[in-house]
C-alpha cells in the first residue's frame, strides 16, 4: 500500500474547485510516441523547444483552461495567460503550484528555471522574473505543451 501512496499526488482541479490526490501519470519513451503527436513528444518529453508564434488554441476567449497535453492536468487559465511578445504563450502564474514542479535547467550555457507538468512530469518551458504584476513572472510555455479547453458554463 506504501507503495500506490508514493505515486499519488496533490493537484488542483479547476472543474471542481478542489485539490484533488491523483496518480502519477508513468509511462514508457514507447507508449508516449503512441500517445502524443511529433510535436508534443518532442517538446514534452524530449524537453525540445518549439520555434515561436507556433499558434496556441483558445486565442480570443476570455475564460478557458490550458491542461497539459500529455496527463490533462490543469495548468494555466486563460485571464492569467499575457502577451509578452516572444511568441510564446505567457503566463503570469500557474493554477496551483501544486500543478508544476521546477528544475534548474543549465543547457545551452544558459541558467533558467525549466518548469514541467507535476503529474507526468512532461516539459512545458521556463519560467522568468521579468513578467507583470502581481506575480512579476513569466511562465514562457511551448504551444505544443498545451491543450486548451473552453469554459461552458
Ligand atoms: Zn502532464
């Protein structure tokens, strides 16, 4: 029983409002290429970065969620999502930090704070210090990374 507690994790679910215990979402390099498409592998769990202005669905709603397109964990909201003019889709704050694990990331000759999904541990982009207000961060997120999904309310 240890063991299945070990893999389960606390994430914030945007549809009911809660923190939620789930399972960790493991899977084989195999059964991810099955699942995800060229882009999605290669951003996700090849920590590959996709060239910019790639588009991002849910551009002109105003309420909506971006989940991980690996696990469909809920990662970032839409009214928190801001034009940064790198081409990349930006956000200000994740949902939960719950949501997100970070890792110091010294690739490229560069120091950045690589950000990944808590729940399959997918690569998702960097996170700044030079974003807006409140938070003053910028979560700089590849659009392959993300699937987005409308709000009905
Ligand atoms: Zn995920």
């Amino acid at each position: 029983m240890t063991n299945q507690e070990d893999l389960k994790i606390r994430i914030y679910d945007i549809k009911s409002q809660s923190y939620q215990m789930v399972q960790r979402v493991v899977k084989s390099d195999a059964q991810w290429k099955g699942l995800l498409t060229e882009d999605q592998y290669d951003v996700l769990r090849q920590h590959g970065t996709e060239r910019p202005y790639c588009s991002v669905a849910g551009q002109g709603y105003k309420t909506g969620v971006y989940q991980c397109a690996g696990c469909g964990t809920d990662l970032f909201l839409v009214k928190e999502k801001f034009e940064s003019g790198t081409g990349w889709p930006s956000f200000w704050q994740p949902v939960a930090e719950d949501n997100v694990g970070y890792q110091n990331d010294t690739s490229h000759g560069m120091r950045r704070k690589e950000v990944h999904c808590a729940r399959c541990e997918g690569h998702l982009g960097h996170v700044f210090d030079d974003g807006p207000p409140p938070t003053g961060q910028r979560f700089c997120i590849n659009a392959a990374a993300l699937k987005f999904v409308e709000d009905k309310k």
